[in-house]
C-alpha cells in the first residue's frame, strides 16, 4: 500500500471514528445522567467529560482536524462574546484560590465549540436533531416508567456523590427527574424536546403537533415532574411555537389544540377524585396562584411549603444587599453561600443570575448575560436575514426560553442543553456567527454546512 493509500486510509478511519463520536456525543449530553462518570480527587470526571477527552485525543491524532477545531473556537463570534466572562472566570479563580470557578464553567464553554466543530464536520444539523429526538422517545418512555416506579431508574448508573439528592414529592405524589440531577433540570430539556419536536425538517415547516404521540408523552412528563416552573414555560413554548408556525400550520394545530384541551379537560373531571387526577389540577392551579395570589391549589393538596418556595425566592432579591459580598470578585464555587435576612436563612440559590452575581459578583453576572443576550441577537439577525429558516426560529425559542428558566432556578447541569442549542445554530449560521478573515479564507469557513 502507498503512502497516500496509507493517508487516505486513516484519514477514513478517524473520519469514521468522529462521525459514530458525535453521535455518541449528543446521546450523552442529553441522555446520560451528570452523576454517571469516573469519580477523581478535586474533579470529577462526568461521562461527557470523558467524551471530550476521546474526541480531543481523535482530533489530535489530525493535524488538520485539530486545526479546523481551532477556526472553530477563532473565528466564532460567540467565542468573542465570552472573552468578558472568561476574564471574570480568571481572576475570581486567582484571587479566591479556587480552581473550580474557572475550570467547571470553562469546560461548559468547550463543549459547546467541540459541539460545533463535531457537528459540522461530521453528521450536520439534521441528523444531530434525528438523534435528539430519538432521545427525547426514550426519555418520556421511561419518564412515564419512572412515575409508575416511584423513583428515577436513572440512579443505577450513579457513581458520582454530590451531584442528585434523593426522591422529589409534592403534593403527595413523586415528582420525576429523568437523567437530570433535579425535577426543574429535567422539566427544561422537556421544554426544548417540545420546540423541537415541531420541527418538519422533509418539509421545512414548524408544526406543534408534528410528532403527536411525542409532543403527549412530553407534556405529560412535564406535569409529573412537578415543576410550576416547567408547566409555565410550557405554556410558553406553545405559543412560541405556534406563533412561529406557517399560516396554514397555524389553522392545524387551533383545531387539533381547541379539541386537545377539550379532552384534557374531560379527563380532568373524569379523574377529579383520583391521586393522578388532582395532581395535574395542582399544577395548572399553582400556576394561577402564583400569577393571580389566590389559594385554588390548596384544593388539590397543595401545602406550605409550596407558597414559601414562591416567598423564598421573592427573598433572594435581598442578596444583593448583603454587605459582606463584594461587589466586584465573587466568592468563586468552592465557598458555600449561607446568611440570614429579616429572620430567614438563604443558602439555595434558586435563581442562575442570582447565583452568578454570588459567584462571579456583578461583573460575572453582566458577562453571562450580555453573552445570552449577544447570542439571542445573532439568532434574531439570522432568522430576519433568512426567513425560511426554521432552525433558527426554534433554536431562538429555545434559548430565549432557556433564558427565563435560569429566572426560577440556577443552572443545575443544564447548561449543557443550552450549549447544544447554540452550537447547532452556529452551525447553520455562518453569514452571521462566523468572523471572515482578513487575508485568507478558514476552511472552517469554506466547508458547507
């Protein structure tokens, strides 16, 4: 065999190898639990850890490759956007001695480009939803197994302490989490399974009820997570989703959804009397309470504890008062948060920004968001720029409303999700997130998307 047959040869194998990584990749991120890896003195070593160090070993063995990962990270605009935090990251890790606030967050941001650079060199936008989707199947499946079992058939794979608590009840009734470490986490990755099952990629169309029985089965997880958080965005991912819609696909999915919430309804008073029953009431009526302050869930098992989790995180707020944080480096990840105002104790910091101003204080706060919000530009750019674009209308969806969530909770692993959104759309999104250099051109920019 010649030189170049030889060349040609293990070019093949490692393109081969890389195309079945992605895949393997994706189904990581949004199936494998975090708690599942190789536990190790100071950091943990997380299943999608371990993938970025499998990928990173075949992009090395290439010296192109390694090369075109490199364009990927250079000439990424959301890459520029992050150079602000980053900084933030560097000397709150200097100054509070602790290498977890720049190491955690950083390896986050590195999955997303390695996301990025896998993707559009290997399988494409398309086949990466195929594969999320296929994912999103499995998880409602044994979402509804879950419920039935009464604890999540996910935690025989933990292996990693620290990172998921025990079983979640309310209202009497077991809140399920999937391969999340918490209810909320998993009632978000539900949220974006619900935006992108909508898309209609044969015929690039958005359509909410495209895949009926996925689109049931999601719905229904979201209500048996128990989380007043996820059933509100829910509740605004269907009319995200039907505004972004075609006329026509408009017209579809009011018939189908009037006849929808005649039948939920019907089910509901037929199951008034049973645990199931009463729990999808507490849901949508805590909901109510919350907007409008009436009292209707505590007709359906609702407690205390639920309105003082509404008052808790009204509470937070005040942490911006506290005096011994200051406002300029925060107190990084390794030093716990705890204090007392008016007569109540904070410690969980049920709010990401909340969170980030603690951890990074003001300047990492305005970082994160000023990246969140720099990316949503970009998704809005593109899809005014190109109005057939479907991808970029659910991916925009799905970050603004990612955006939200991280309002009523702190990250709690999801990010990643997040991450994977954005990377998909930087894939198909090169006239807007993608620099052209000045004097010759990347093949990351050459290469069709």
């Amino acid at each position: 065999m010649s030189n170049i047959s030889k060349s040609k040869y293990i070019n093949d194998k490692v393109q081969a190898a890389l195309r079945g990584l992605a895949i393997a990749f994706i189904i990581t991120t949004v199936v494998v639990p975090q708690y599942f890896g190789i536990p190790l003195p100071g950091f943990d070593m997380s299943a999608i850890r371990i993938m970025i160090v499998v990928l990173m070993v075949v992009i090395c063995s290439d010296r192109d490759k390694l090369y075109g990962f490199i364009d990927t990270i250079k000439y990424n605009k959301i890459f520029i956007s992050l150079l602000p935090y980053i900084f933030v990251l560097c000397y709150t890790a200097a100054l509070r001695a602790d290498v977890k606030a720049f190491l955690n967050p950083f390896v986050e941001f590195y999955t997303l480009f390695l996301t990025v650079y896998i993707v559009k060199e290997t399988i494409g936008v398309e086949k990466s939803i195929s594969v999320m989707l296929g994912c999103f199947y499995f998880l409602v499946f044994m979402g509804i197994a879950e419920y039935i079992r009464g604890d999540s058939i996910f935690k025989v794979l933990q292996t990693l302490d620290g990172v998921v608590g025990g079983a979640f009840v309310r209202g009497g009734q077991y809140r399920i989490m999937g391969p999340a470490s918490h209810s909320i986490a998993y009632g978000i990755l539900l949220n974006i399974g619900v935006a992108i099952a909508a898309l209609d990629m044969k015929k690039n169309k958005i359509y909410l009820f495209q895949r009926p029985i996925l689109f049931l089965l999601l719905f229904i997880n979201i209500i048996f997570t128990g989380s007043r958080s996820a059933l509100a965005v829910f509740l605004l991912t269907v009319p995200g989703v039907f505004l972004l819609s075609a006329k026509e696909e408009r017209k579809k999915t009011l018939l189908i959804g009037i006849t929808g919430i005649i039948l939920m309804i019907i089910f509901v008073l037929a199951t008034s009397g049973t645990p199931v029953g009463k729990y999808f009431m507490l849901q949508f009526t805590s909901i109510i309470d919350e907007i409008f302050g009436t009292s209707l869930s505590l007709n359906y098992g609702a407690t205390k504890i639920i309105k003082d989790s509404s008052d808790y995180r009204d509470a937070l707020w005040d942490v911006f008062d506290v005096d011994w944080l200051n406002p300029l480096v925060g107190i990084g990840r390794k030093r716990r948060f705890a204090t007392k105002i008016n007569g109540r104790v904070l410690e969980s910091l049920d709010n990401f920004y909340i969170a980030e101003y603690v951890r990074y204080a003001y300047p990492g706060m305005i970082a994160i968001i000023l990246f969140f919000g720099y990316t949503i530009y970009l998704m809005f750019r593109k899809m005014i720029k190109n109005k057939d674009d479907i991808y970029t209308r659910i991916f925009l969806l799905c970050t603004v409303l990612y955006v939200v969530s991280l309002y009523f909770v702190d990250s709690i692993g999801t990010l990643k999700y997040c991450y994977l959104i954005i990377a998909l759309f930087v894939c198909q999104a090169n006239d807007v997130a993608v620099f052209e250099p000045r004097h010759k051109r990347s093949k990351y920019l050459r290469q069709a998307i």
